[in-house]
C-alpha cells in the first residue's frame, strides 16, 4: 500500500511475451530451414549453391544457438531469421528450376519472383544484425536514422523486385514470364533490379564506422567481441574482393561465387564466438600471428623479387648450372634477415594488439625518477603501473611482508588489489611473482597477472627482475616509515594517556577545594560572624573590630580558593561546555571572548582548547600586554582559536601547550608581529 508521498517504483520489465515470441520464431525458422534442406537435398545442381546453402544454414545454427545461450540477445533471432529466409530462397531457386525443366514456365516465373522480393530484406537483414551485434537491443540514434535508411531501401528495392522480371540465380539463361507485367517493362526494370543489389552491400558496408566507433569506445569484452567480427568481415571482403577480379568470364549463378560462400561461414561462426564468449580472448593471439604470418610472407616476397630481379638486370637470365644461383642467394638473405625482421614484426603486433609498452630501460628510467620526486605513498602505486607498462599485464601489484603473510601497499589498477594475503599466488602461464628481500630479510614482493592471451615471457621475467631490485629500497623505506609512524602513535596515546591522568587529577584537586578547604573557610567564616556579634553585645568592640578584620580575611580566602579551584579545573567546562568554559576565565586583564557556534566535543578536546587559551593568556599577561582578545570558531573537522593580545613575547614558552594539542593531532603557530597565537585543534567526535 503506498502512502500519500510515496513516490511508485517503475515496472520492471516484463520480457515473458518477448521469450515466448522467441521461441515461435525460433521454431518457425527452424522449420522453415528443415523444408529446405529437404527440398534442396533432391538435387543441388551446383557446389557453389551448396555452399551457399551450408553459409546460410550456419547463420540458422548460430542464431539458433545464441537464442538459446542468451535469450535477451536480437543477434540471435535476426541471425536464424536471415538465414532461413536466404535458405528458403534458395529454394525456391531450386523450385523453379525443377518447373521451368518441366515446361512449367508460369509456375517456375511465381516462384522466381516470390524469391526475387524477399531478396531484398532477407539479405539486407546483415544491417540490423551488425549494428545489433554484440548486445545493442536498443539501438543508438545514429543507428536508428541508419535504420530508417535501411528500411527506405528495402521497400524500394521491392518494389522494384515484384514488378522486374523473374530469373533463376542457377539458370539466368531460362527466361520466365512476369504473372502480370509485360515483357518489355519487366526486362527494364530487372536491369534496375541487378544494379540495386549494390545497394544492399553498400549498406552492410556503412555499419563498419558504427562498429568501429562502438570498438573505440567499448570495454576490453565489447572490443575483442567487436575484433572477432572486424577480423572474418576483412577475410570475407578480401577474399571476395580477389574471386570477383579472377572470376573468368562464364561464369554463371552458383559456380561464381563458390569461394566466396565457402569463406563467408566465418562470420556467423565469428559472431557465436564472440557472443557465447568461446574463446574470446584468442582473437588477440590470432590477429598477432596473423599480422607476423602477412608480414613475413611480404618481406620474403620483397626479397626474392628484388634479388631476382637485381640479378636479371645487372647480369642477365642464369641459364644452365647457374639458374639457380639467384633462389639460393634470396634463400641466404632471407634466411638472415627472418629472425630479426620476425622480432621487428612481433614487436609491432603487440604494440598494435595489445598497446604501447614501455621498455626496460623506460621502465628503470621512470621508476628512478618517481622514487626521486614522489611522496613514499606514491611510490607504491606508481611502482605498480610502471609494472604493468613494461609487462603488459592486467594486474600488477606490490605487496610488503606483514605477519607472516603479504599487505598490498600499491597496485595497478589503483584499488584493484586491497586484501592481505597468506601467501603469494603461484606462477602460471598468465602469472608471475618477485620476491624482495634484503640481506636476507624477507621484505615483500611483486605480482604481475596478464591476459590470457599473452602470455609471461621471459623480457617479463627481467622487467620484474629490474623492478624487484628498485623496489628493494622503496620497501626499506616504507618500512621504516610505517615503524616510525607507529612509534609516533605509541607516543601520541602515551601522551594523551598523560593528559588524562593530569586532567583527571586536576578534577580531584578542585573536588578537593571546593568541598574541602573551601567549605572549612566558609564555616570559620560564619563563626567568625558569630563571635562578633557577641562582642559586640557585651560591649568589647576592640575584639568585635579584631574577629570583624578576620572575617574579611575569610571572606578573601573564600574567594580566592574558589580562583585556585577554577584555575586547576572549571566545573563549567564539563556541564556547559567550552563556549561557556572560555568565558569565565580570570586572566587578570581585560578579554573579550567570541565563541561563534561553538558546539560540544569529546571532553579531552574541549579541555585541550579551554587550557591552550589559559595559559596562552597567562604568557601574555606576563609579557606585558593589556587587553587580548579570544575569538574561537569550528571550521569543517576542527576548532579554531585566535588570540590577539596587544602585546606578545618574541618567544613564548608555550611548550607544555604544543605537547597538549599535538597529542591530539593539533597545533600551535605564534606570530609576535602580528600579535596573534592561532591554534587549529582537530575535532576528533562531535558531542550530540
């Protein structure tokens, strides 16, 4: 039930009618597909047509799989439905062929022309699977105006598809006739029907900016999903590229593109990689080698062509036993040249793959400066990305040996790493670790874990080796430090505990005062009083004068006790607190006090402040001055105290305050010109 302020709470999404549509289409285009592996398997003329028909099949496999390894995922639903469409198109190919065999040249023209308009968006539905691809179900506005494109297109080329005249991809030669379009304007407009197949590639070409800005932009998951496919995409345009510009003339229908269906079954098999993440991480290491593979095979080919080619030009064709003189000196060459162009070459591929590594003498170079410049706490951090630099890896560490087990004190990334461990990982394929000791004591050590598809290598192995013997005086260092740090703190809470022990003693002295002494000298007070008047009844006025003189002397040292109790420890400062507490301090000149939304504070804070401003006063009166001024007011995580006196010592010895307020993290800053004393004090809890 929901209250009148109540804000409802959106509904989630309900994707139960979006998998149960799923599921339909998935079986629709199942079946669809099995009708037409059925009917194509009676006769399939040729071994291009085949495979076509295998390319096809594999988009329905594919899809079929994604649907069911990731159902909230459109590439697997637009994968099965342009493949079965495609297959069914063959199909219908296959079916009209038969006819037209068969005289059935009106049937065989129905069949035809229900294939040529589904052409255009079973094949033009490569367009929303690549800007769908890998996970996009929503897609971005410059897809979804590409999207409008996309459509726009599709019906036209329908348009014209329905009215041109029908042909048989496998037989183009067999003329059929148009169920209700004349020869002459069907024969025209299947002219335009040809050429606006065209289209429908140039607009599976424009989704590649869309997927290469989305890889620029993506995570390390969305780029190498976006590499499988980058990667079959280029190996099916080349290849077509090349079966296009070497096809020989005859060539018909199914046998024209044989090689270029026969390759194109990578790109489904790239998108189900990508998108089942089988594998993912390998197209790293197979665009490397591929990169080396290419490469290579250009140098060797630069170099037998140009010793070749020298050799012909300076001294003629060899001929006789000298013919194979040229293939055995390229052979020499490349021989020599092969190890390190290999080495220039993988070089390049990692920097290309993987990104631009620093090199050992980098990594040296900068880790010397960084410990020369930065802070001890930065050492760390910095130490651990210079790592990963110079390695590559993923996740580098730097680890220092705490009882009896290992504390990170840096990483890269910063925050990655951040629990203690008992004992270092052990050394994989992917994982390699340091140990830093010095003349024998265990001080720490370095961690490195790289991506699986790069492997530790031994120019790791000494990058790590390098970093551990620098690393050796940071950690040193950074020992030391922390043994320091924590003496500071042992002498800090000995300090405080000091403190305490002093203002819980200076409580009792002014219980002691006020409940003591005070009340003994306010009893002979009222005796006095007592005796004199009886003197003065039975008429010695001398001695009523002597007991009246000492009841002043009384009264004097009542007051003068409460000045001793309140000057060891205000009673105000523990009920009313530090506003009211500065207010009534005797400094035995004039002060104006300013407490500006002073609240309460924990008591050792607020007793720290009230006693720093005491006996900064009593130092000041001593020195002459003859008015002074407090003004205390709370800043974000702190009190601040300024007192302004009209005359101040060169070298005030406030010692005994600054060892108070250091205690507890504060501190004390005199300037005599100025005539000011700022304290700052943190304030370490607040009082409700």
């Amino acid at each position: 039930m929901q209250g009148p302020g109540t804000i409802e709470a959106a509904p989630a999404l309900d994707l139960s009618p979006w998998a149960a549509r799923s599921k339909l289409l998935t079986r629709m285009c199942l079946c669809l597909a099995g009708v037409s592996v059925l009917v194509s398997m009676v006769a399939v003329p040729t071994y291009g047509l085949a495979a076509h028909l295998v390319n096809n099949l594999t988009f329905v496999a594919v899809g079929t799989l994604i649907v069911r390894r990731r159902p909230g995922n459109v590439v697997g639903l637009l994968s099965m439905a342009h493949g079965s469409l495609m297959v069914s198109i063959v199909t219908l190919n296959l079916v009209a062929l038969r006819l037209a065999q068969h005289s059935s040249l009106d049937a065989a023209g129905i069949a035809a022309l229900v294939s040529a308009v589904l052409f255009p968006f079973s094949a033009g539905l490569q367009v929303p699977l690549f800007l769908a691809f890998p996970d996009r179900s929503r897609p971005t506005p410059a897809a979804r105006w590409y999207l409008r494109v996309w459509e726009l297109s599709v019906v036209v080329m329908t348009g014209i598809a329905l009215f041109a005249r029908p042909t048989i991809i496998v037989a183009p030669e067999i003329i059929l006739p148009h169920p209700f379009v004349g020869r002459q304007r069907a024969d025209d407009l299947l002219v335009i029907a040809d050429i606006s197949i065209l289209v429908t590639v140039l607009l599976m070409f424009g989704t590649m900016p869309v997927l290469i800005r989305r890889w620029r932009r993506g995570g390390p998951i969305e780029r190498r999903q976006i590499g499988w496919l980058g990667l079959a995409f280029f190996t099916y345009t080349v290849v077509a590229t090349v079966n296009t510009a070497l096809q020989p003339l005859g060539s018909t229908g199914g046998d024209m593109f044989l090689l270029v269906d026969s390759i194109g079954i990578i790109i489904p098999l790239a998108m189900g990689v990508a998108i089942l993440r089988f594998h993912l991480y390998d197209i790293d290491v197979i665009v490397t080698k591929t990169m080396i593979f290419l490469g290579l095979a250009a140098v060797i080919t630069v170099v037998y062509a140009t010793v070749i080619g020298v050799t012909v030009a300076v001294v003629g064709a060899p001929s006789g036993g000298f013919a194979t003189v040229p293939s055995i000196v390229a052979t020499v060459v490349v021989a020599v040249l092969f190890e390190p162009v290999r080495g220039r070459l993988q070089r390049w591929a990692n920097r290309v793959v993987y990104g631009e590594r620093a090199t050992r003498h980098e990594v040296l170079a900068r880790t010397s400066a960084a410990l020369a410049d930065a802070s001890s706490r930065d050492h760390a951090d910095q130490l651990a990305a210079l790592l990963a630099r110079g390695t590559g890896a993923d996740i580098a560490a730097l680890w220092i040996s705490d009882d009896g087990g290992f504390r990170p004190v840096g990483g890269f990334p910063t925050g990655r790493v951040s629990e203690p461990i008992a004992a270092l990982p052990a050394r994989t394929e992917v994982a390699d670790h340091r140990l830093i000791e010095h003349r024998g004591e265990l001080l720490g050590a370095i961690t490195i874990v790289k991506p699986r598809t790069d492997p530790v290598s031994p120019a790791d192995g000494t990058v790590l080796d390098d970093v551990a013997a620098v690393a050796t005086l940071h950690l040193r260092r950074l020992a030391l430090t922390e043994q320091l740090e924590a003496r500071i703190i042992d002498v800090r809470r000995s300090r405080r505990g000091l403190l305490e022990a002093q203002d819980a003693e200076r409580r009792r002295l002014e219980r002691d005062l006020h409940d003591g002494a005070q009340q003994h000298v306010v009893a002979l007070n009222v005796k006095l009083g007592v005796a004199r008047t009886l003197a003065t009844r039975s008429g010695h006025d001398e001695l009523a004068a002597l007991v009246d003189g000492l009841a002043d002397d009384a009264r004097r040292a009542v007051v003068d006790l409460r000045a001793v109790a309140h000057g060891i420890f205000p009673p105000l400062l523990a009920s009313d607190g530090l506003a009211t507490a500065l207010g009534t301090i005797d400094a035995r000149i004039p002060i104006d006090v300013r407490t500006d939304g002073l609240g309460r504070y924990d008591p050792e804070i607020e007793q720290s402040a009230y006693f720093a401003v005491a006996e900064t006063l009593e130092r000041v009166r001593f020195a002459g001055a003859e008015r002074a001024t407090v003004t205390a007011r709370p800043t974000e995580d702190a009190i601040s105290i300024e007192i302004e006196a009209t005359r101040i010592p060169s070298s005030p010895d406030l010692s005994t305050v600054v060892d108070r307020l250091e205690a507890f993290g504060g501190s004390l800053d005199a300037d005599p010109t100025a005539g000011i004393v700022r304290v700052d004090l943190p304030t370490m809890a607040a009082a409700s």
